[in-house]
C-alpha cells in the first residue's frame, strides 16, 4: 500500500478531508493528495481525523489535476454510474486484484472526485480504469470519506491478487504512444468521414482498452514501432 496516493479533486469541506484521513488511517494508507482543496489545516479536520492528523500535516497539494497524476502510470477513477463514455466499468471486485497487482511494481492513484457532483467524463477519460461503487438507487450519493474507505478496505483487505505484478510503462511515454497513435490515423485518413467527434471518440475507445491496467515498457515500444511502420507504407502507396 506504500506505492498507492488517494487522490481527491477539489474537496470542498475541511470535514470531509479529515474523514478521508481517518479512513486511510484505519486501513493503512499514508498519502494524502489534494488537488485545489478547501482550507483543511483546521480543528474541523484534525477533530474528523482524529489519531490520523499526521497524514493531513503531510498531504501534498496542487492546482490542477494534471500537476497532480504526475507521472503515476496508473490512474484508477472511481464512479457510482455508468455511461456510453465511462467504460470500461469494473466492479470492486474486479477492479481490486488489479490494484493491488500493479501497486506491488508501480505507483497507483485513487481518484475521488467533488463531494456535490463527482468527477466529469473528461476527468474520467484520463484514468487508466474506473471503478464502480454501488448504492441503493434512492440514496445513490455517498459521502466522500464513505467512498474511500471503501475502496480502500477492499484493498487492505485483499491477500493474494490474481493478477501477475510487471512494471508500467510511464505516464509520458504512454501519453507519447497515443499521440502517436493519433497523428496514425489521421495519416491515413481513418475516421475522416465522421470528423473530429468520430477520432476523438476512437481514440477514447483506444485508450480504454489499452490502458486497463496500463501498459509495459516493451509494448509502448511495439505500437510505436507498429504507428511508424504503417506510417512508411502509407507514404510509399502515395
């Protein structure tokens, strides 16, 4: 668990942030990261936090969302519904083993969206997986600092992950590869009948699929060296 940061985006209550503290401190969760967050060094938060203040002390903040992933290769976005552009969708259950997996090589994020209105799908598109936490339909909203101990139990509480443990390629050089991959296709003109919305939402798609649970050094390298090698046909048939 030392390698996973709870992420939390623009809380609003001192409160809530020291429930998440508590909450992380009952299942063995020490980094705290905040982005654009409410004041929350206050008796409010350490009194929500109660023996867990040192991780409120210690919580890095940061402006933007962007500043804040950094360079985590493996960003988990968490949502109470689905939708056509929030796929694809894992349950706690099959979401865990994977988090787990990977924390065991890699740095993983755990990202808690606003405490009035979550996280949007342009928010979500970033993520490498969402996760799915359920609620009664006539109380769908939980409280933040619910929201993470949740997640966060399910993981503390995980012994054996089914899934191998590898290292993930970083964030920048995933991001290089889908940059890639883009300038591909319009190269030679895949999409070109739907316009932008059709490559946007193809390239959406593709970052679903290949970013589940990230991807290894070698296979950045393999599409890569796939994109160029399409590219040179492509301009020698012209």
């Amino acid at each position: 668990m030392d390698n996973i940061a709870i992420l939390l985006l623009e809380p609003r209550g001192p409160r809530n942030i020291g429930s998440v503290a508590r909450a992380m401190g009952n299942t063995g969760f020490s980094q705290l990261l905040l982005v654009n967050p409410v004041e929350y060094k206050n008796n409010d938060a350490f009194e929500m936090a109660c023996r867990a203040g040192d991780l409120l002390l210690k919580a890095e903040t940061f402006a933007t969302l962007d500043e804040a992933i950094g360079d985590f290769p493996l960003l988990v976005g968490t949502t109470r519904r689905g939708g056509k552009e929030r796929f694809p969708l894992l349950t706690l259950q099959e979401a865990v083993p994977k988090i787990v997996g990977a924390a065991r090589e890699n740095r993983v994020a755990l990202l808690f969206g606003r405490e009035d209105k979550g996280l949007t799908t342009d928010e979500l598109s970033r993520c490498n997986m969402l996760v799915e936490i359920p609620t009664h339909p006539e109380l769908p909203s939980l409280n933040l600092s619910h929201a993470v101990f949740i997640l966060c139990h399910h993981i503390f509480t995980a012994r054996s992950p089914e899934e191998p443990s590898f290292l993930l390629a970083p964030r920048t050089e995933v991001e290089g590869l889908y940059r890639h991959l883009e300038e591909t296709l319009k190269g030679i003109g895949y999409g070109d009948k739907g316009g932008d919305y059709l490559l946007r939402t193809i390239m959406r798609n593709v970052k679903r699929l290949l970013g589940r649970t990230g991807l290894m050094q070698k296979e950045v390298n393999m599409l890569r060296g796939i994109c160029a090698q399409i590219e040179k046909r492509a301009k020698g048939s012209g």
